[in-house]
C-alpha cells in the first residue's frame, strides 16, 4: 500500500492521505495554534469537568477499598477475578492499537499512520496508567504490592518467577516504559517547533526544557530516524508479548474456558481490534471539533475500519474455535463449560457478546459505511462494549462453574466494581483532554514529509506539482 | 548559514559544498531529510549498536535474575518444575531485553546527538526559527580549512540560497 504514483495518468481512487494546498507553514500554524491560543474553549472545558468528575469518583473509589478492602468489590469464592482483572485486560488491550498504529504501521511502509500515531500513542499510555491500577489495588494489601518486585529483603524470599502474574508485572512495566520513550522520543522535535513558536518566554522555557535544545541537525534527523525505527521495531515483538503474557494468566490455568492454547494470538487480535475501536471512538469527535479532517482523512477511517473488520473476523474465528474444541475434546468439563456459557444463567452476556462482536461490525463490509461517520462511531461503541463482554464470559463465566458443582456460586457486581470502572474512564478522559490542549496532536516534521514539496527532487529539471495529484509520490519516513 | 526554501534546493546545495571541499558543514530542516545527511557526508550511525548492547545485556540482566533467585538463593518447588525451569524464565528475559534495548536507543541517539542542548550559536541567528517550521540551513563552520569569510559567502549565494548571514559563536 505505498503512496508512490509514478506514472502520472494514474488518479489514486483513494482519499489522500493529507488534505490538498498546505505549505510547511500553515501545517504548523494548524496544529501548534491549538496549544497556542490563549483562551479555553467551552466545549474543551465541559468535557474536562465531567471527564474530572469521574475521575474523582475513581480516586473515592481507591480510597474506600484501600480502607476497606477487596471486600466491597462483588468478588467471591469462587470467582476470585471479576471486573477487576476484566477491566485491567480491557484496558491493555486498548492500548495496544496505540503501539501498533505507531510501530507496526511505521514499519509495514503505510504513511497515513504519521498522523494518528501521536495520539493513539498517547491513549496507549493513558489506558495502560488505568489498567495498572487494577493489579496494584487488587493484591488485598496493596500496601506491600513492592514485595511484587525482586528486592533482597529480610522474608529470605524471591518472587515466583515460574508465574504469568510476575511476568505481567514485568510485561506491563516494559511496556507501560518503552511506550513513553517511543512517545516521548517522537515528541522532541515538535517540542523545537513549539520553543521557536511560542510567544511567552515562559512557554519558551518549558519547550526547550523539553525539547532538548533540538535543532534539527542534519545528523541528529539521522540518527534520530534510526532510533525511532529501532524502537519501532522493539516495540512491535513488545506489543505481541505483552498481551500474549497477559493472556498466560488465563491460559496457564487449568479450568475450562482458561487452558487453550489459542489465548495469545486470540488475545492479541482482541486487543488490536479493541483499540482501533477506541482509537475512532476517541479520533472521530477529536478530529471534527479541532478541524482536523484534512489530517485525519477518510482514507484513515477506511483503513481503520478495515483492521477493525480484519481482527473482528479473527476473534470470530477465536469463538468458533473454542465451540470446535469443547465439541472435539470430548471433555465432559469442556462441554459443560460451551453450554454454561450459551444457555447458562449469564446466557445473555453471551449472546449480547457475539452481537457486538461478531454481528454488529459486519456493517463495516458496506463501503458506505465505512464512510459514514456516525456508523462508524456506534459500531466503535458496540466493539468497545462488546470487547468487554468477552472478558466477562472469559473471566466469570468460566471461574462461577468450574469442575465441582459443590463449588458454583453465582456473582454479582456491586457499586464499587461499577464506581471504579467509570472512575478509570474519567481519569483516562481526563488524561486526554489535557493531552489534546497542551501538546501538538499531530506530530508536524510527520506530516511536513507527506506533503508534496518535502520531496527532493533527483531530476534537474523542474518538476510540476500537480495540485491534484492525490497523495502523489511522497518520501516515506522511515525508508 | 544559508537559507533555503525547498528541500531540493537544500540537498543540491548540500552536495555542492560536499564536491567544492567542505568538510565541517552542519545542515538544518524542519523534518528528516535522508539525502541531506548522505550529501553533508555522514553515513554511518551507531544507534544500532547502542540498541544491540542494551538488548543484550537487559536479556542477561533478566537470566541472571532468575536464575540466581530460582536456582540459587530460593530454590522452591511449584508444581513439580524444575528449579532451572528456562521456558517459563523467558518472557522475563524478552521484557528486561527489550526494556534496556529500548533505553539503548533512547538514551543512545540522545547522547550521541550532544543533547541536551540547550544553547547553540545557530539560535542566535533571528531567522533560524524557521529551522523547525518551514526553512532549510546550511552552515559551514569556519574552522574548516576551505573557509574564508567573503569566499564562503559568495559560494553560498552562489547557490541560490536566499540569505545568508554569519553565526556569531
């Protein structure tokens, strides 16, 4: 899918990748304005008030339970792990689209990641901060949540490292570190943007704090292209551990519905496809009210919706799999465990799970569809509900009736599990609002290499740039 | 310096100050220009092998740690394993090599670009702002030895360049 169009009779049916008619100049007023100016916008301001609201519902919430204890969460024997551990994989796995759009697109060549990817990055980082809070507060102590890490201390005692619980912590701290490199790395240059942009010498400060005296040395381009593509490249095999370790919290057990062997890759599908969910939840409200449509184009949203589609038949084909191996492992537990979920009592959490899931997104296969904004963003919505569903059929579904019928117990959430929840979207809300005002949305040196006259031109004669030309050959960063 | 409008400008201008002699040339723009590093004569960057050193030794890092805790100093039986049980080491052994590999690329581009750096003579030229937005420098240093104050100057016009001023050091 490169951008190159040699041959000039050649009109790219596709919408471009970046809006017609921008010079490097009004791109970068474009974006770094939205830092710049010096007013709050209302809509900015009301969003961030709820967004808080909640967010203080959430820090209320970790109180109590930190006074209290796991008890005022509707866990029980025998469903140990309930929305905490749903919501702690549903998290993860929305931030995992971030790292894929930044990394693996970077690396497969597909240039209209250099818009979305500083963004989608930054939700990668603000849903792997909510998710760590649920492995840190549901230890019971989590005042001696340290004894996690490998310190010589006085007990004479190691950490299990046979564990998938300690290689999450080790996974999800790798991952939660090298994202805010990668993210922090692409941001340094754009910081020199703002710092030689900014009017007020306190802003001046701040950006060349941050900027690092960035100057956009020749040999610093180089060297800084080389390590932005080695981090892509370190990112990618991150990426697909983590939430393969994760998946071994399940899979390494032994109850039905846990032990297969499908989890890793089944998981991972899951959680890319969740976070390109989240990525158009968050994408298509950010770029209408910050007018960003020639930035974040229809060709983005068609391509997003078509990862959603691809990883959406996966995870279908992760169900009808798991149906295959109950029905073909003769297993008694196995076979109980298919039907509990189809006809038990969360039945309907089930079927609720393969409507999103499965039902819903076959829309995306309409091509007016998938440019219909409003469709897209419900659909977004329905996969966003949907991916959490399925951590609920995997997690309770599986520990309320396990091998002996003496030890079934339903299980009911209460206010706490539901508080905290919507406590970790308000903070994750909050974390992107200020996110999307005080720092550039869009990495501009990215989109500055789209345009048309970034290319060097290697013939001596003077070439014509044809206004129409649609996405025309354009240097790939990164090549 | 000199200052150019386009990429191509810079690049053809680049290449000239390459083939009329000069070595200590520096080059600006506002996003990475792959043909203006090669053409300012700079090929070879060692990220890569700051990235393979971290990667290697976060990797032994995270064996030494396992094996020293799990074998050595608290060897316990879970489950029947074996005490050097090295698949269930490795997917610590793959974050701790990834988690130093990362900070090798990081830290490596980071200190092998002399930053930070906050204060560069090139700031004081008033037009370098558009260094990071829309304009492209060449800057021939003068303690090369092809350098001359009205020789260089008018090469540098020469090459189309649309201003061209001295950097106080």
């Amino acid at each position: 899918m490169a951008d190159n169009i040699e041959n000039k009779g050649y009109v790219d049916p596709r919408p471009p990748v970046i809006g017609p008619g921008y010079t490097f100049e009004s791109l970068t007023s474009k974006i770094a304005d939205v830092v710049f100016m010096r007013r709050f916008q209302k809509g900015w301001l009301f969003g961030l008030g709820i967004a808080f609201l909640l967010a203080l519902v959430l820090f209320n919430s970790i109180a109590y339970l930190v006074l209290k204890g796991v008890g005022i969460w509707g866990n029980n024997v025998p469903v140990g792990w309930a929305f905490d551990i749903i919501n702690f994989v549903w998290w993860i796995g929305i931030g995992h689209a971030g790292t894929l759009i930044s990394a693996i697109l970077l690396l497969l060549r597909q240039s209209w990641r250099n818009s979305i990817n500083r963004f989608a990055e930054a939700m990668t980082l603000f849903a792997v901060a909510c998710a760590g809070l649920y492995p840190a507060l549901h230890t019971g102590r989590p005042w001696v949540d340290y004894w996690l890490f490998p310190y010589p201390n006085t007990m004479g005692m190691w950490p299990n490292f046979r564990s998938p619980l300690m290689w999450d912590v080790f996974a999800v701290s790798t991952y939660a570190t090298v994202s805010a490199i990668f993210w922090f790395i692409g941001l340094i240059p754009d910081f020199g943007t703002m710092r030689d942009t900014a009017k007020q010498p306190w802003q001046r400060r701040i950006f060349g704090i941050l900027s690092m005296g960035w100057r956009g040395d020749a040999r610093h381009w180089h060297r800084y292209e080389s390590a932005y593509l080695l981090l892509a490249g370190l990112s990618t095999p991150l990426v697909l551990s983590v939430h393969s370790i994760v998946s071994f919290d399940f899979s390494v057990g032994i109850i039905p519905g846990w032990h297969a062997t499908i989890f890793p890759p089944y998981f991972v599908a899951g959680a890319v496809y969740a976070g390109f969910a989240m990525v158009l939840t968050i994408g298509i409200p950010v770029r209408k009210f910050y007018n960003l449509e020639d930035f974040i184009t229809l060709r983005h949203i068609r391509n997003m919706c078509k990862v959603m589609l691809a990883t959406g038949l996966i995870v279908g084909y992760g169900y009808l799999m798991e149906l295959f191996f109950a029905w073909y492992s003769g297993n008694t537990y196995e076979q109980f465990m298919m039907k509990n979920r189809m006809f038990g009592p969360y039945g309907y959490m089930y079927w609720l799970l393969i409507l999103c899931n499965i039902l819903v997104p076959q829309l995306l296969w309409v091509k007016k569809f998938r440019e219909n904004l409003l469709v897209i963003f419900i659909v977004s919505m329905f996969i966003n509900v949907g991916m959490w569903l399925e951590r609920f059929v995997i997690i309770v579904m599986s520990l309320h009736r396990d091998f002996l019928p003496s030890s079934w117990r339903m299980y009911s959430p209460t206010v706490f599990d539901f508080s905290m929840f919507f406590g970790t979207i308000g903070l994750f809300l909050t974390l992107m609002f200020l996110f999307l005002r005080f720092v550039p949305i869009i990495p501009m040196f990215e989109m500055k290499v789209m345009l048309p006259q970034a290319k060097v031109e290697e013939d001596e004669k003077a070439a014509e740039k044809e206004k129409g030309t649609l996405g025309g050959a354009v240097p790939q960063f990164g090549d | 310096m000199a200052r150019f409008e386009t990429p191509t400008e810079v690049v053809r201008a680049a290449r000239a100050t390459h083939e009329a002699g000069y070595r200590k040339v520096n080059a600006y723009s506002p996003f990475p220009i792959e043909e203006l590093s090669e053409a300012i004569g700079f090929h070879k960057d060692h990220v890569s092998k700051t990235v393979l050193l971290g990667g290697l030794t976060g990797a032994a890092a995270g064996f030494a740690l396992q094996y020293f805790t799990s074998v050595i100093d608290y060897p316990i039986n879970v489950g029947g394993r074996p005490l050097f049980s090295l698949p269930s080491f490795v997917p610590i052994i793959f974050e701790t090599g990834i988690l130093l590999a990362a900070f090798g690329a990081a830290l490596g581009m980071i200190i092998m670009n002399n930053l930070p750096q906050p204060y560069h003579p090139v700031f004081n030229v008033p037009s370098f702002k558009r260094a990071s937005r829309d304009a492209f420098f060449i800057c021939i240093k003068s303690n090369d030895p092809k350098f001359d104050q009205a020789g260089t100057r008018n090469f540098l016009l020469g090459l189309g360049a649309k201003e061209v001023t001295d950097v106080e050091a």
